[in-house]
C-alpha cells in the first residue's frame, strides 16, 4: 500500500467527481462562453458576498495577477517571511509586477497589526519603495496550517483603510480555516479586496484556482491572466470538478484535521522526534533529532511505502487529504510507532 502525505495536492478525481466531469457542458472560456466555468465562477462570488470571480488553471497565477491588479512597479508589498508569495512562486513577485517585498518575522506565516504599522514606508519618503499592498495567507503553509485570528485580521484591514494598501487573501487552504474556526466565506470576503482559492488541494480537484474580487479587478484580471498565458478552452471539466467538490468535499476537511492532530500526538510520543509545530487543520510540520539524518527518515518511510516531504533544516512535513484513507492512517500510525533508529 503506497501512502502519499507530501501534500493535500496528490488527490485524483472521484469517480463521482469524473462524471461530473463527462458531463459537464463546455463552450469556449476565453470568450467567456463556457456555461460551467461561469457557473462555478458565480457560485464562488456570491458564496465570499464578492461581485465576481475568475478561474485561473493555478494558485500561483491567481496571486501573481492579484499583486499586479494592486500594485505598480517599484512598489512594495508587505507579507510575512513564510508567505507563498515571496518563497514558493518562484520570484514572481518582481518578475510579473517589479515589485519587492518587505517581510515581517511573524509567528508560524502570521503578524500582527502593530508588526504591519512599522513596516509600511512613510509615503512622503521617496527613498523608500511604495508600499501598496498586503497579503496574507489562510491557512499558513510553511506555518503548518495555522489559521489567522478573523479579529487580527479586521484591525490589519483597518489599517490597510487608513493607509490606502490593498489587501489580498492568498487562500489556497481557506475551506480547512473556514472549517477548523466555523467561519463563513463572507467573513472573509467582507475584508479582503481580493481572495485566491484553490480547488486542488483539500477539495480534491484535479486543477484550478479562483481569484475573487470587484468587477471592476475581475475586468482588469482577464487581460493580466492573458498576458500570463492563463486563458483556456474547454475548461468547465475541470470547473465541473469544483462545482462537484465545493458541494461534496468541503465540509468532510474536518477528517483530514482529526487525523492530522493523531498524527501529532504520535510524533509526540517518540523519542527521536525534536519538536512538532501545533495542528490545526491538516498540516503537519516537525523536526527529528540532529543526530539523526532527515533523508535517512525519508527513505525509512519510502522503504515501507510512505511519501512525506523535507523542508529543510531537518524539518519534514506531512499533509492529510482525500485520498488518505481511515486504512491508510492506521497503518501509518502504526509504522511511525516501529520506527527504530
């Protein structure tokens, strides 16, 4: 039995999922004549109280469209050092908007308003870039899944306000925040001035993502996903998946949290194991002993057909999803507690 828990992105469709699929109506989507993709698209929007959304074939486009929506070149966004925009889109920060980043050392992917206060430049300061925009990412990925206080995020929009920033959500994992603090997607939606949502990771789907946001960015956005080479045919199959996935397998994330938090509570009990981040939803971020090499861990689950990833510093992550079955889990908890080194 192969156990993949490098990430929630490893899922395949459903057969459910597929059928929708087949029998998705499609029509062409760069002339926006494709009736599933504007379906999904509208559902998204009302769903986050939003006045329109876009469907994007990757998270990373629908960020790296949202950061050229809101800023200029030479300006600057703030985000927190473990934010995916600034470590995971492989510099497109500056590349797609020339635009850099001031980072702020948050706790676990997350700051806090008064940390925000000090990093934006004065704008009367022409030394300085212009500060324009902040993102925030929900749940935290380098953070190991950790969900944003909604109240710490409201005076950061405030801020944000008081200041004339942009501010965007990067919400590739909002449906397990959404679900872990028993939240509505309008909670959000009635602070951000953009969201990005993935569909292919804890929903299941094989691709796509959605940026959200006013009519008037959504208008802009489909020239900026043009230029990115984002524009798509036949898209509504996949968009048949997140109809499919946002009525099916939202509210079942809680099954990934659960197992996530055993496994926790099993690295725990072990000896060679230094430290485990807190579990909040279906990231599990640890680090095992010095003395113990991270590859050799790796391979001593490959050996018994269990995938998990390095992110270095002896530091490995493992991530809960759809396709890790109860079996699937028990058979794991029982290889971690054999593990001899």
């Amino acid at each position: 039995m192969e156990i993949n828990l490098i990430s929630d992105t490893v899922t395949k469709p459903s057969k459910e999922m597929l059928n929708s699929m087949v029998n998705a109506e499609v029509g062409d989507d760069v002339f926006k004549e494709d009736p599933t993709v504007n379906e999904l698209e509208d559902k998204i929007a009302k769903m986050f109280g939003m006045d329109s959304a876009l469907f994007f074939p990757s998270g990373t486009m629908t960020n790296q469209t949202a950061i050229k929506l809101h800023t200029n070149p030479g300006d600057q966004l703030i985000c927190d050092k473990y934010a995916h925009v600034y470590n995971y889109e492989g510099g497109g920060v500056s590349f797609n908007s020339g635009v850099s980043c001031k980072l702020i050392d948050g706790n676990r992917g997350m700051f806090n308003n008064e940390q925000l206060i000090k990093a934006i430049n004065p704008p009367d300061f022409y030394h300085s870039p212009k500060t324009s925009l902040v993102c925030v990412e929900n749940t935290t990925n380098k953070g190991g899944g950790a969900c944003w206080n909604i109240e710490e995020l409201k005076s950061i929009k405030n801020t944000c306000l008081e200041n004339s920033l942009s501010y965007h959500l990067d919400g590739a994992r909002i449906w397990n925040a959404m679900i872990k603090m028993n939240q509505s997607p309008k909670d959000y939606g009635s602070l951000f001035d953009s969201i990005s949502v993935c569909l292919s990771k804890g929903l299941g789907c094989p691709s796509g993502s959605v940026l959200i946001a006013s009519n008037d960015l959504i208008e802009r956005a489909l020239r900026v996903r043009k230029i990115l080479g984002g524009g798509m045919r036949q898209v509504g199959y996949l968009a048949a998946c997140g109809i499919y996935a946002l009525e099916n397998n939202f509210l079942r994330l809680s099954k990934d949290h659960d197992r996530a938090s055993e496994i926790e509570k099993t690295l725990n009990n072990l000896s060679f194991i230094k430290k485990v981040e807190p579990v909040e939803t279906n990231i599990v971020i640890f680090e095992i002993d010095s003395i113990i090499n991270s590859d050799l861990f790796i391979n001593k689950l490959n050996e018994k057909g269990i995938k998990i990833i390095s992110m270095g510093d002896n530091k490995l992550r493992i991530v809960t999803h759809l396709d890790y079955t109860e079996e699937m889990h028990q058979a794991f908890l029982k290889i971690l507690n054999e593990l001899k080194f």
